[in-house]
C-alpha cells in the first residue's frame, strides 16, 4: 500500500518522529528462502508485538505494515502522531510505532502506521514483500489461464511510495506500480496525458468514481487510444485516468466545447507531476504466478497477456 503511494499517489509524509521510529533496532536477516501465496487471498500468519495478526502480501505496500484501527489499538507499543498520507487529493493523519514481527522462528523490528481507515477487509493489515526475509515472493492463481509469456522487470524501493519500476518498454519517466488489493488498473493524471500524448489518447466516457486505497474514491474518465501501448507486458485500448491526482501541470485530451454549452471548471492548485501506472486486479487475475526476487529487486508476470484490452 503506498502511503500510495501509490500506492496511490497514495505517498506518506513522515515527519521527523515517524522517520526515527523506521530505524531498525537490530540488522535485519539477508533474505532467504521462498514464499508462495494465493494471489486471490494473500495472507501470512504473523506476531506483531507479540499479537497475532493476519497480514495480507501486497507489492503494493510501502515501508512500512499498514494495520486496520482496531488491529493496531490490540499492540502494545507506542504510537507517534506524524504520519500523513495522501489518496489522490484526500489527505489521512495516521499514526506510526516500531514493534517486532515474527514469522516462524524469524524475527525483524519493523514500523507499523494506521491511518484511522480499514485498509483491508480480509485480514489485521497489509505487509509488502520488501519487509518480508524471503529471498522470493509468489502469488499463484490456480485458475488463471495458461501464461502466453514472462515479463520482468527491475525494481525501486521508496521508504514513502514502496516498489515501482520504469517499464523499459515505456519511453519517458512513467512508472509502473502493482497491486492485488485495487480492483482496476489506472494512470494517474500525469501518466495519462503522456500516454495520451504518445499513443492518441482521448477521453471516450464520463468521469466515474474508482477504487482507491482505505476504502476510498477518486474520479476517473476512460482514456481510448488510437495505438495501444503495452504496460508491464498487457495490452490497453483503454485505461481509466484519475483526472483529478498528480497532474502537475501536464495537459489531459480536451473535448471542445458547442457555443451554446456553459462550462464549469474547479480551479485547484496543481498537485507534483506523479507519472505511474498501476496494473491491478483486473489484469493481473490473468497471471498465473507473480514473483518478487529481492536480490537484485525484479518483478516477474507469467501471464495470458495476449488479448486482453
């Protein structure tokens, strides 16, 4: 989950306290051995604190364990107020500590956040891989259709905005974020008035409210394009743009206006330029297996891409 991020952006804004309590108090173990998950409920067995939690594995989650109120108000440990996080343009206060996770006979201090809204409904919290001592990372799908090919990729790590890669594909600075927790794939507006510029993108549809982290919405708008681009190895004719996030001052496709017709705009100051592309559920339940390597950081998808729009 970023915190964002994107996630989404979803980015955390630690302050000076926040930043102290994600000293680790001991050296965490070099990454060894493998995790295998189901991509349709990812979910560990874990110890917080000495609490037993549920944690859901998402490649989406920043740096720190993410934690539903009413799990984190069972730890004890101290929380910190400082810790912001930004979905789209809906800013959440949260709360970080420092606790010791357990997982079998591992144990590694890690910071933990809250941000006074569930962020999974299915378990205590979210954790990403980077937090995790697994050497490799896997979510399966037992039912996903017969792979057409791999795509890897390296990866990044932000303390703030968690993994994402640029796609070598891709020209320009788009980034690519994935998650299992969003149900539709997105760009945000900056991402999409590149994808807009480069593949003759224009806006097909009204704005509708999507998914977004902590139960959230943001607007989005379909964005059609007369050649396809290829993200993360999948083929878009369309992809939703949240119109509304990280834009900076990248111009979206304009639809002209009859002279009769009265127009009503917003004005808003311009969020930063926050170009990514989130690959999500709707994509990804065509994957039969996603892996995370820690080292070096590399992301593979064995997917049926071929058809898929």
């Amino acid at each position: 989950m970023r915190a964002q991020s994107s996630p989404p952006r979803q980015r955390a804004y630690s302050l000076a306290v926040a930043a102290l309590l994600l000293i680790a108090a001991h050296r965490p173990p070099k990454p060894q051995g493998d995790l295998r998950v189901d991509a349709a409920a990812p979910i560990i067995e874990a110890r917080l604190a000495g609490v037993p939690v549920r944690l859901r594995v998402d490649p989406s989650q920043w740096g720190a364990i993410e934690l539903n109120p009413e799990a984190a108000r069972r730890l004890p440990v101290t929380f910190e107020d400082g810790n912001a996080a930004m979905v789209g343009r809906t800013l959440l206060t949260g709360r970080a500590a420092h606790a010791m996770l357990e997982i079998g006979r591992l144990k590694l201090p890690v910071a933990v956040s809250e941000h006074g809204r569930p962020v999974t409904r299915d378990a205590d919290g979210v954790i990403g891989p980077e937090m995790l001592p697994f050497a490799t990372v896997s979510w399966q799908r037992a039912d996903a259709p017969p792979p057409t090919a791999r795509y890897s990729f390296a990866l990044d790590f932000d303390q703030d905005t968690g993994l994402g890669a640029i796609d070598p594909g891709v020209p320009g600075e788009l980034r690519i974020h994935v998650s299992f927790i969003l149900p539709t794939s997105y760009a945000t507006a900056a991402a999409g008035a590149q994808l807009a510029r480069d593949h003759g993108g224009r806006f097909d549809a009204p704005a509708a409210p999507i998914a977004a982290p902590f139960g959230l919405t943001r607007p989005a708008r379909p964005l059609a394009f007369a050649d396809a681009p290829t993200l993360a190895g999948f083929r878009f004719d369309r992809l939703l743009v949240r119109i509304a996030d990280f834009r900076g001052r990248h111009a979206l496709p304009t639809e002209a206006a009859a002279p009769d017709d009265i127009v009503v705009a917003k004005r808003e100051a311009p969020q930063q330029a926050e170009p990514w592309v989130t690959i999500a559920a709707d994509r990804l339940i065509r994957c039969v297996e996603v892996t995370y390597r820690a080292v070096p950081r590399t992301l593979t998808l064995a997917c049926a891409f071929d058809g898929v729009q």
